[in-house]
C-alpha cells in the first residue's frame, strides 16, 4: 500500500476534498481501452517489482493530492511538483505527475504544519480543478539498479564511461583537469550558471566523489577523492570544513549545484523507463528547472 493516511493526509484528504466539493472528483474510467491513475501506479509497482525492487513501506512515496480513480489522460515525470511544473502537465493534458521530490516542500508533506498554507491550497485546489493527481517515487526510484539519479546525472555529464556506481561511496574517474575546469565543465553540461567551488581552481582533479548532501554523507567520499559534487549542501557545514581543510594544505575542494541540477535526470529516465509499459497515453518529461537567479556582473 502507499504511505499511511496520516502522510498523504494532506494531499488527498484536503485535495480529494476539494474535488468533490467542485464537483470534479469521481470521473472514473469505464470506455474501453482507458485506465485511472490508480491503474498506471500499479504498472509501475509491478515494472519495479519484476526488475527487483519490491514495493515496501515508504514515509515518503505514495499519492500527495489528487484523484487516483479519474480517467489517465497522459503522465510527467518531473524532479519537483513545482506550481510551474503542474501547469505546463495541465496544458499537456497530463493528469498524472510522477515526481521524485515532495509536494509541499517539507520533506514528508506534514499535515499540520501546512494544512492552512495558501500556497498549499492553492496547489491542491488547483490539481482538483483540473482531474490531476500527484505520485511521489523517490525511495523506491533510488532503490533501482543502475541507481537512476546517479546514472542521470553521469549521463548528463558526459561521464557515463567514467562512473562507479558499484561501490559506496560512488565516484567518477574523470580525464585530470583543474578544479576551476571541471566547474566550468559542469556548467557547460547542465547549462546553468548556477555552479559554485570550494578549493584551490588550480587544483588537479582525477577522481570525483558522488554524493549529497549534508557533511556526514559527504565525508567518506571526501576522504577517498580529490573533489566531490555535491548538490543543496549546507554552506555552514560542508563548505566550511573543506575551506579549513585546505587552509591545512590538503588538497581537497568541492562543486556544489543545486539539487535539481544533481538528481532530476533521472526522473528524465523515469519517463523513458515507464513509457513502454502505459501505451495508452503519452508519458513526457518536464524538467523542474534550476531554482535559482544569478544577476550577472554589471561594471
């Protein structure tokens, strides 16, 4: 079963709420050849299961709002249900979004800290109009093999040939560059500005940590690499032991990007990955985009 009432409670009991109260709710499928959401989900239940990841208890993945038993009309998969993310779905005609990050921003959607937010209401009020739902997958997608959020971003990258995905802590094996090179490099792939070093820029680099995170999660690969890349780290803790690491003199430095830029290619995968399995509809990928405003330099 999905996550317990008590974590989808805000999404579903709020948003199936307002459906009826619109009178939007409870348009089931019955022509033949159509399926409901719900329907979809178990495919994708199933799909995992027969490639080896049984479906397990989860605080985390489950529907957050929405109707499950409406007519599917097209599935997104996106990184993060963002505002932006749910009404280019809606003008797509997309009623089932498959996201990897949590709805309502905190990561276990909690009833009582959001149930009277307007920007919540508004994004519950919002799937209800227009006969959405929202899945999360985000345990259960990382538990697949080859990892997909990393195997997205190595692809990304253009360093598929260079990463070890079967070992802990993951790494990549890179061409040797400078510090400031591979930053630029990572710009240049993900197409964002939005990149950000720690470290020496002439320091040479050969091996590359894959991590995330906050310090304790990115230490290990530290120790074992020249650089990590890291994505939505906290600047009061990573960034400042890697700045008195190098004022030590070891040769360390750290690429942060943003945690879309880290992880949302593999909800690109996903879309690629499921399509085959709902030939009914149409299955597209929207990507969440990059959070943040850069202004560029003046003068």
């Amino acid at each position: 079963m999905d996550s317990a009432i008590t974590r989808r409670g805000f999404g579903q009991w709020i948003g199936g709420a307002l459906a009826v109260g619109t009178g939007l709710a409870g348009t089931p499928a019955q022509a033949q050849g159509t399926i409901t959401i719900a329907q979809a989900v178990d495919r994708i239940k199933a799909k995992l299961a027969a490639e080896g990841v049984a479906w397990r208890a989860s605080n985390f993945d489950g529907f957050k709002t929405g109707d499950p038993n409406v007519t599917l009309t097209g599935i997104a998969t996106c990184f993060q249900p963002t505002f932006n993310v749910l009404r280019r779905a809606a003008a797509a005609k997309k009623n089932l979004v498959v996201s990897h990050e949590c709805c309502f921003w905190d990561g276990f959607d909690p009833l009582d800290v959001m149930k009277d937010d307007p920007v919540a209401k508004a994004k519950i009020r919002f799937v209800a109009e227009n006969n959405m739902a929202v899945w999360r997958i985000h345990d259960h997608w990382h538990a697949h093999r080859p990892e997909p959020m990393g195997a997205g971003l190595a692809r990304k990258l253009g360093w598929s040939a260079y990463w070890t995905d079967n070992v802990r802590p993951r790494y990549f094996t890179i061409p040797e560059m400078s510090l400031g090179e591979m930053a630029l490099h990572v710009q240049r792939q993900l197409g964002t500005r939005n990149v950000v070093a720690v470290g020496e820029p002439s320091l040479r680099v050969r091996t590359v940590g894959d991590c995330a995170h906050i310090l304790s999660s990115v230490l290990g690969a530290l120790r074992k690499n020249d650089v990590v890349l890291v994505g939505e780290t906290p600047q009061h803790d990573t960034f400042e032991y890697i700045r008195d690491a190098v004022s030590l003199g070891q040769k360390k430095g750290i690429v942060m990007i943003s945690h879309e830029g880290l992880e949302e290619w593999g909800m690109e995968a996903f879309a690629e990955w499921f399509r085959p399995a709902v030939p009914e509809v149409p299955v597209e990928w929207i990507s969440s985009g990059d959070p943040f405003y850069i202004p560029p330099l003046r003068g």
